[in-house]
C-alpha cells in the first residue's frame, strides 16, 4: 500500500513538472537568435550589431512608398476589351425599348448606345484613374499570328456608365424635343444595360507594376557578413530601421528554412535541467515540502505563472522584463517555506527567465542580488511596513548593480539611462504591494503566513477575549505555555510565532464547560459526583469542541492542528488510574479514556504537546528547587517519548534535550526563591508615643526618639 501511494506521490509531483516545463517551452518565443526592441529616431541601446550573413540594403518605407506613387502616376494600365458584353446589352435594350418606346426614340437610341459601346465604356475605377492623369492611352495585350503583342489604344473619348448616361440623357433631349422627355422605364432601361465592356486586366497589370516595382524594391546595395549594421548610440534613422527589420525577418526565415526541432529540444532540457536541480534540493533538504503534494503545487505553479508573465512582459514591453518585481519570489515564498527555499525558488526563476532576457549575464546578476538583498532584509514578515523596507533595499540594489553593469560594458556613465532608474522605481513599488498576493495565496492553497499568525496572537482578538472571561485560569495556563514553547521552538529552530498562536488557542474548546478544568475550579469540583468514564468524557471533549469553535471562527488549519494534536493519542490518565483502583476486577476500555489525536505531525505541535503537559503539571509542585523542576521536567517528557506520543513528529533527540533544557531554565526563573523578609521585634510605635506625650523636652528623650528612628529606618531599609 505504502509504495503505490509512494508512486502515486511521486507521479503527481513530476506531472507538475512536466506541465510546468510544456507551459514554459510553449510561450518561449519561437527564435533562436537575439530579439532586438528599437524604435524610429531613437539611440540604438545595444552594442555593436554586425551582420551573420550577406543582406539587401533596402529602401525605407518612406522613399519606397514615394517612388511607388510617382511610378503610379506614369503607369499606363492594362486593360482588356469584351466585345460580347456589346452584343448582350445592346439585345437586352433592344427589347426592352420595343414595350416601351416609339420606333423614332427607338432608333435614336440604339443608335447613341452603339456609340459609347463602339467609343469604349470603361470600369469605373479605370475611368477615375484615367481622369487623374494626363496621358489618355491604355494598353491592350493583343494575340497577332499567335504572338502576343502589346499596342496603346486612345481613351480620350471613352466613359463610365454614369458619364455615358449623362450623355445619352443630353444628346437625346438636345435633338429630339419635339419627341418629350424620356419616361421612367426608359431610364431604367438605359442604366440597366450599361456594363462596362472594357475593364482592368488584372494579371497583366500586376505583371507589368511589379517590373516597374523593382526600380523600388529591389537592393541598392549589400551589407557583407560582419560588417557594421547599426552601433550603440547611433540615431535609428529610416534607413537604419529598414535595414534592422531586413535583419530581423531574414533571421527568422533562415530558422524557417531550416528545422529548429534540436533548439526547441535544447530550450526543453535547459529547463528541465534547472528545475530538476530545485526538485533534487527539495528532496534532500527539504523532504517536508517535497512530501507535501499542497504546497509543491504552490511552489511549481507560482514559479512557473511568473516566468510565464516575465517572458510576455520581455515580447510586448520594452524594457518590460525589468518591471517584473523577481524580488517578490524568495519574499513570497519564504512567507510560507523558509529562506533556501525561497533562494534556490529564486534561482530557478531567474535562470528559466533569462532565456527571454537581451544580455542575459547582466539580466541573472541584477535580478539575483537583488533577490537575495530582499531575502536578506526580510528574515521573518510579520509586518506590513517591513515590505516598505524590502521594496526600498531592492530599489537600492537595482540602482548599484546597473551602475556597476555600466561600468563594466563601457567603461564610463555615458549609457547611464533615468528612463531604467524609472523603471527600476515601478518595479520596487510593485514589490511593496506582494502582500495582496500573499493574502490571495492564503485563501487559494490554505496556507497561514507569518503576518496572519502575529494577528491572531492578539489577545485583544475577540476569541481569546472570551477565553480570557468565560475561562480564565485556561486564558492564564495558555499564556503561560505559549511562552514557554516558543522560547524552545526558537532554541531548537522552529517556527515560534506559529507555536506561540497555537499555544494560545489549543486550551478554547475548555470555554464550553470550564468548570471541569483545575485551573477554573475554586475550591468546588463538579468530578466530585461523576463516575470516571463520565469525568474523562467530559476533559477529552474539550479538542473537539475547540476544533469546533475553531471552525466556527474561521481560524486557518494550522491552528486547528494545534488543537488536535496537542494531547495526541494520549490517556486521561487520572482518571482511567481511578477506574482502574476502582474496578481491580473488570478489564477497563483505553479507547473510552483516549484522546481522539492524531499525535504530533510537527516540531511546533510537538513542542506545544511537552510544554502543555509540564506547564500543568508545574502548578502542582510544592517545592520549587532546581532539582524538583528537572525531575518534573525529565518525567514529563520522558513518559510522552515511552507511550509513543512523539514518534511520528520529525524531532530528534537532540532537539528533546534542548526544550527539556529551555523549559527548566524557564520555569526556574518563574517559579525562583524569593527573599525571606525579616520580622519587626521591636514596637516601633514607642518612639511616637515618647514625643506625643512628653511636654517637656529633655536631651535625654531626644536622644531616645533619635535612637528609635534609627533603629526602625535600619529596619526598613534592610527589608
């Protein structure tokens, strides 16, 4: 059973792998050169860029767009003629006059529509070029002995369907007055059966432009291989900025030529080599995390969704890559992991990250001091302020590594830009914002960071107020505890903050029947009357009514551990020892006198498990010597290790004799001796009722009363 779960683990694991190095591959963009973001009229910012290769020396677009017009102008177009298109209309309006008009307007008709025919009705399009311009000639491809030939024809007299209306529609009315106006279906019958039958010959046309084109389009010259194409500094002029873009696309189709396959395959094992180095730390150094499928999740989605928006903030945005806060990954994380893991989290961002970067050397130096400045600066987040502090150190660190990476490429300030140091300010003022984004992880992955847990310590919270009234002595003990576990969690290197809330929260399931607790009673117990099976009910109730209100009060999992764990699967020994003196006879049930658990799963509950019982049992010391403490502590805890309560928490030895240490020095100082004050033998009353009552002062009696104060200032002084 253990190794199908142990491979279904591991399956899970390395499938969020595999989804993560896919997404990843699938957003790089397709290239396997340098990209390159410059603009028109703007310095090139990069170093020298020399050719890989033979390249045209093209027009910009500018002058190419000038000579096509002017070449536009003096083109004759070519046009084809159909004379089928007569036959058809001319038909057509034969018969449609033959319903609609007399012989006479008949014959005047057809005799001006054969004529624009005749003349050449052209396409509207050709007919408002030919207007524009002054040479009135179209071409005619024509077959002659089968040959084609080429032959210019005069359109100087030739019309569009709208101007040959107009015209019949003149001509008509000029010369036939006596013979009225043309009706409405007459009209219609013109407009109908005017069709261009000479139109643009499309094929021929294109053919002829394009010759004509290549004065335009064609090269004007060639940039050898590793000669100069633009340099740093240099304006982008039109000219520059057509000749980067020839150098762009041919970089591109030279890939399309050939098959990239082996550059993909090469993006795929550099990302599955660098996470595969973070999955092997996990594995060894932090199997607590590798183990927990929740929070690798987490891990492997966050890291993967920042490199993803890294590598679209580098395609669309200039400078873009530099506005992603890479700082707010070991800030993140080492809100919920802890420091290595947030660096080597680090690590993997800015590496994968870096294949989109332009100069990729000074991209993982800047982003990874950086990192590391804000991980440096934030050992533990408890406050909000204390992302202020982050953001202003990394602005700290972006300013000094870039003055640096200056330094080191040119040798002086003169690329020194404000417009980055302003980018590099946006980016840090994002940074301070991670605490919406920690929130957001909370509620999505349930985990509880450090901030949440600082504000659940609170006595002023409205649940531990509660306590603090309906259960008092509990509010007290948990205090107490709370005190003295973290101060072993953080002798022994665990969580103390997270210890610390636990504590003061374990004991709030005690808040439904408090009476039954020690630490309320007063003088009164209500076990007095009960059997002890009844007895031990009611005290083992106590965590599951806290998982309760815990529930009820929206308190985050963690805490709610706790309260489970905090007596794990131990005995209420008190009172099964009573049932068992009680019934010498009668096989008593464990189960009915045992807590539900489970047993401790981590360091912290484990500390709160030992710091809870000795803490109790503390109280009932009567003599408070160091040797007394020790003993209790040393039974205590010892009792928990022989009934198994700590054998599935991941805490040494070691780590036991530590907090055993930490708690005896604790409740030494507590609970340390104090000063025996001396009891007053002498009636110090005597020299005030001397000076009262005497009415005649003697030096005798003066020096009684002087001697008396003395004696009684001696006194005080000494206690």
């Amino acid at each position: 059973m253990w190794s199908n779960i142990f491979s279904r683990l591991n399956l899970i694991r390395f499938g969020i792998a595999i989804i993560s190095v896919i997404a990843i591959v699938i957003t790089l963009p397709r290239t396997d050169h340098q990209s390159f973001s410059y603009e028109l009229n703007q310095p090139w910012k990069y170093p020298l860029l020399t050719a890989d290769f033979d390249m045209p020396i093209l027009r910009d677009s500018v002058s190419a767009r000038a000579m096509r017009d002017s070449i536009d102008k003096v083109f004759i177009p070519f046009v084809k003629r159909n004379d089928d298109i007569k036959k058809e209309n001319i038909d057509k309006f034969t018969q449609l006059l033959s319903h609609n008009a007399n012989p006479q307007q008949t014959q005047s008709l057809l005799k001006l529509m054969n004529k624009v025919y005749d003349n050449g009705l052209l396409d509207s399009r050709v007919y408002a070029g030919l207007e524009a311009r002054n040479d009135k000639r179209l071409r005619l491809v024509v077959n002659e002995n089968d040959k084609k030939t080429v032959v210019s024809i005069d359109a100087s007299d030739m019309l569009s369907p709208a101007k040959a209306y107009a015209m019949i529609d003149s001509i008509y009315h000029s010369h036939s007055n006596a013979e009225g106006h043309l009706n409405s279906d007459i009209q219609k019958a013109i407009n109908l059966c005017l069709n261009a039958n000479i139109v643009i010959d499309s094929l021929t046309d294109y053919k002829y432009r394009s010759q004509e084109y290549l004065n335009v389009t064609g090269a004007m010259g060639i940039i050898k291989k590793g000669q100069r194409i633009v340099d740093r500094g240099e304006i982008i002029n039109r000219q520059i900025f057509t000749n980067l873009n020839t150098y762009q696309e041919m970089m591109v189709s030279r890939q399309s030529e050939t098959n990239h396959t082996y550059f993909i395959i090469g993006q795929a094992m550099y990302i599955i080599l660098i996470i595969s180095i973070l999955y092997i730390f996990l594995s060894l150094y932090r199997s607590r995390f590798f183990g927990n499928i929740r929070k690798m999740s987490f891990l492997m989605s966050f890291t993967t969704l920042f490199i993803l928006f890294a590598i679209l903030m580098c395609e669309y945005f200039t400078n873009g890559i530099y506005l992603i806060p890479f700082a707010a990954v070991p800030v993140i994380i080492l809100v919920f992991f802890d420091s290595r893991t947030a660096i080597f989290s680090l690590l993997t961002t800015v590496l994968i990250s870096a294949l989109v970067a332009t100069y990729q050397f000074q991209f993982i130096f800047m982003e990874f001091v950086v990192g590391l400045a804000a991980t440096f600066s934030l050992r533990q987040l408890s406050r909000r302020s204390q992302l202020l502090r982050t953001a202003v150190l990394s602005f700290i660190s972006y300013v000094a590594t870039y003055f640096t990476i200056c330094l080191i490429t040119e040798g002086n300030l003169s690329q020194f830009s404000l417009k980055m140091i302003g980018t590099f300010a946006i980016n840090s003022v994002i940074l301070s914002f991670a605490y919406i984004l920690i929130l957001v992880i909370e509620k999505l992955f349930g985990f509880t960071s450090t901030v949440t847990l600082v504000e659940l310590s609170d006595i002023n919270n409205k649940l531990l107020q509660r306590l603090a009234t309906e259960a008092p002595g509990t509010f007290q003990h948990s205090i107490q505890v709370s005190t003295l576990a973290s101060e072993a969690a953080r002798a022994i290197g665990a969580n103390s903050t997270m210890v610390r809330t636990g504590a003061l929260y374990h004991d709030i399931g005690k808040m439904t029947s408090p009476i039954f607790f020690t630490e309320n009673q007063h003088g009164v117990t209500p076990h007095a009357g009960l059997d002890p099976e009844t007895s031990a009910h009611k005290i083992i109730s106590h965590v599951t009514e806290g998982v309760n209100l815990a529930s009820k009060a929206k308190l985050p999992e963690v805490i709610k551990e706790f309260i489970r764990e905090h007596h794990g699967r131990g005995l209420a020994k008190y009172f099964y020892t009573t049932a068992v003196n009680e019934n010498p006879d009668k096989v008593i049930d464990k189960s009915k006198f045992q807590y539900p658990g489970p047993n401790p799963q981590s360091k912290e509950t484990a500390i709160l498990m030992m710091a809870d019982a000795v803490e109790a049992a503390s109280r009932s010391l009567k003599d408070y010597t160091p040797a007394s403490i020790d003993n209790l502590v040393d039974r205590i805890i010892d009792s928990q290790i022989q009934d198994g309560l700590l054998k599935e928490a991941p805490i040494s030895m070691r780590d036991i004799e530590t907090v055993k240490r930490t708690f005896k020095t604790r409740l030494s100082t507590i609970y340390h001796s104090r000063v025996a004050y001396p009891e007053m033998k002498k009636n110090t009353a005597t020299a005030e009722e001397l000076k009262k009552n005497s009415t005649l002062a003697s030096p005798l009696a003066d020096k009684q009363i002087e001697e008396n104060s003395d004696s009684s200032d001696s006194s005080e002084n000494n206690n």
